[in-house]
C-alpha cells in the first residue's frame, strides 16, 4: 500500500514536469522574435501610369517642307509637369515647352495646349536641311520637375543629360528595321537618311536615359494612387521645297451626273457621319460641323478624336474632285471681338491644313474666318451659342466640270 502511494505520487511529479515544460514552450513560441536587421536596399521604380497624347497639325510621321509652318498639340490624362523638348534635323536637342509665352510647365488633365498659340510672339517654322525630326514629352506628377521658365533651367534638365547635347553618338544600323525608315518619303536623299540614322539612335538613347533618371530620390506620396510619368514621341520628315505642279486634267467618266446631283451624293456621304449637317443652298453644298466635335473650348488644336471624322470628310471629297471647298470658322459673341476673329481664322486653318496633309489638293481649299458676325441663333443662350461656334465647310461644283 505505501509502495502504490509512492507510484502514485511519482507519477504525478513526472505528470506536473511535463505540463511545466509544455507551457514554457508555449510563452515562449508566443515571445516576440528578435528580426535579423534588414540589409535590402529600397529602390524607387518608376511607374509609366501618365497618359500623354502629342499631335501636330498633321499626323505623326507626315513630311513637311522647309518654310512651313508646324503647331504642336499635346495634353495629358491628370495634372501634371510637363516638359516638350525637340531634336531637329541636326541632331541638335532644346526644349519648346516651357518658354517665354507659357513660362510654367504645370498642365492641367483633359486640356489641349498648342505651341504657338495665337498669343505668341512667332510662327513655328520648319528649317533645313532635310532629314527626320523628333519630338518628345515627358509627364511626372513629382513637384521635383516643376520648371518656372524665368527661373532658368532646373537641375534635373541636366541629370536628363538634355543640356548641351548633341548628335555625338554613332549612328546604329538599326534604325532600317524601324518604321521611320520604312515609311520615309521617296524623296528624301543621303542627307535625309544620314540624319534618320543620327536622330533615330540619339532619340532612343535620350528617352532610355530620362526614364532611368526620372526618379532621382526617394520620396513618399501621400495618395494611394500613385501616377508617376509618361512619355510620347511623334516625328515628322523634312524635305527640301519644291513648288507642287499644277494638276494635269485627270481622266473622266463619259457620263456625268447633273450638278446638283453631284453635290446631293456627296451630301448624303456627309449626313452618314454623326453629329454633321449637310444641306443644299442653291449651288452649294453647306456642311456644318460642331466645335465640340473639333476643338476644345478656346482652343484651336485639333482634338485628338476629331481626326477619325475629318479622314471621313477626306475621303468624300477625294471621291469627289471636281468641287472646290472654302473653310469657314465661326465663334459665338462670349469675349473681345477681335479675339473671336483670330480664333475662327486660326480655327478653319486647322480643318484645312489637315485636309490637305491627308491628300486633298491645295489648290481646292481656300480657310476663311467671320468670327462672330455670322450667328445662326440667337448668342443669348449657352445652347445658342454653342451652334454658333462652329466650322462649315462650303462645297461648290468647279467650273471645269464635265469639261
């Protein structure tokens, strides 16, 4: 019996032990473990998350001559710092935006802005020698790209490696494999292609070396949404001038149509696109054209989507080529009346002017401004002037016709 005692008393010490160890272990599993100290290295990346559009009066990739004139359009998604520079036939780079007339480089999302714009001082104009022309816009939402102009050129134009530079690099054979190359016009000779071939690596290497720059420090957004840049390239071709022949009489059908049933086809083909009035006046075919669908409000610059329409409004008058086109630019009363005039000058040579770059023939296309002394409605109401502003396109049956 004492011996029995004796088992039992044992057998509850070893019992005891093992619930003591079990528990220790368990306060210490729950003792928070000292971390090893960390030695990775936190790296900024850059996030491509800002929509930047960039467009010319022609298309991307159009070729202009020397002498003529050229405007920029651009425009981002959200507010941000944008910086437009240019690399010119030359191989030679400087910056077109900001400058003098629009000194701070801050741009507000959804607006277009144009260089230059009615207010500048100078025309863009197209200089020689031939070749390919890039240029290229850089978007960030960090404060750190903030540019005022009149305060000279910031540190980061530098860090981009933007000032001073030229086209010193060696040329790579790649650039026969690109499109530029591909798409170059049939005229361009051994100048041209030797400055395609310079300016095609020199325009590479400049947006490598800015998108690894572009993050210069470490730095916290309080947003949880965090755009960070963007970036767009157009170029366009320069050739030399040379004065375009005047058209030779082209073949014709044997049959024509009466006039007036001439013009009704081509009114039918423009009451197919949405948002156009097309109607007949006498002889003349009047096809009236929405600001809203062209421009933005106090803006000049094509929109971007206008384009997709006016290749349509292309292609019926390339269907059509016996007719003679006038552009005329109408504005509502809102504003100095001198103002108004330059804006629907500046307006229908837009529309015209792309016209042309698609392929109708100068010699048919004449731009016109009345500003705002050609009401359709009444400018007393927002709905009034609305109509008021707008582009209209007069379509007349030349003279020449079934001749």
């Amino acid at each position: 019996m004492r011996n029995y005692a004796a088992y039992r008393l044992s057998l509850f010490i070893v019992v005891g032990i093992l619930v003591l160890g079990i528990a220790g272990q368990s306060v210490a599993q729950d003792r928070p473990r000292q971390s090893a100290p960390e030695t990775r290295k936190i790296v900024p990346q850059p996030r491509e998350s800002i929509t930047v559009n960039l467009w010319f009066d022609k298309q991307c990739g159009a070729t202009y001559r020397q002498g003529e004139k050229i405007m920029i359009n651009f425009r981002t998604n959200v507010d941000a710092y944008l910086t437009l520079y240019d690399i010119d036939t030359r191989g030679q780079v400087s910056v077109l935006f900001p400058n003098r007339h629009h000194p701070d480089n801050f741009v507000r999302g959804g607006s277009t802005y144009t260089i230059p714009t009615p207010n500048y001082s100078y025309d863009l104009l197209v200089e020689g020698p031939e070749g390919i022309e890039y240029v290229d816009a850089v978007a960030s939402n960090d404060s750190y790209y903030h540019w005022e102009y009149q305060r000279g050129e910031p540190q980061w134009l530098r860090e981009w490696g933007l000032k001073g530079r030229s086209a010193t690099r060696e040329a790579s054979q790649n650039y026969k494999r690109s499109a530029e190359y591909q798409n170059r016009p049939e005229e361009m000779g051994t100048q041209g292609e030797e400055s395609l071939a310079r300016n095609f690596s020199l325009s590479n290497q400049l947006r490598e070396d800015i998108r690894a720059k572009i993050v210069t420090r470490p730095r916290v957004i309080e947003s949880p949404r965090q755009e960070d840049y963007g970036t767009a390239t157009c170029y366009f071709y320069v050739v030399g001038y040379r004065p375009q022949p005047y058209p030779t009489q082209p073949p014709y059908p044997p049959q024509y149509p009466s006039r007036e049933d001439y013009l009704r086809q081509q009114q039918q083909d423009f009451q197919r696109i949405p948002g156009f009035d097309a109607r007949l006046s006498g002889e003349r075919l009047l096809v009236m054209i929405p600001n809203t669908i062209l421009f933005d409000f106090d803006s000049y610059a094509l929109r971007y989507e206008a384009r997709r329409d006016l290749d349509r409004v292309t292609d019926i008058l390339m269907r059509s080529p016996e007719t003679t086109i006038i552009v005329a630019g109408h504005t509502d009363s809102i504003g100095d009346a001198s103002y108004n005039q330059r804006l629907s000058e500046y307006r229908a040579q837009s529309v015209a002017n792309y016209l042309i770059s698609r392929g109708v023939q100068s010699f048919r296309i004449r731009s016109v401004g009345y500003g705002e002394s050609m009401p359709i409605v009444s400018n007393a109401t927002e709905s009034g002037r609305q109509r008021n502003r707008r582009v209209e396109l007069e379509i007349r049956v030349n003279s020449q016709y079934g001749m």
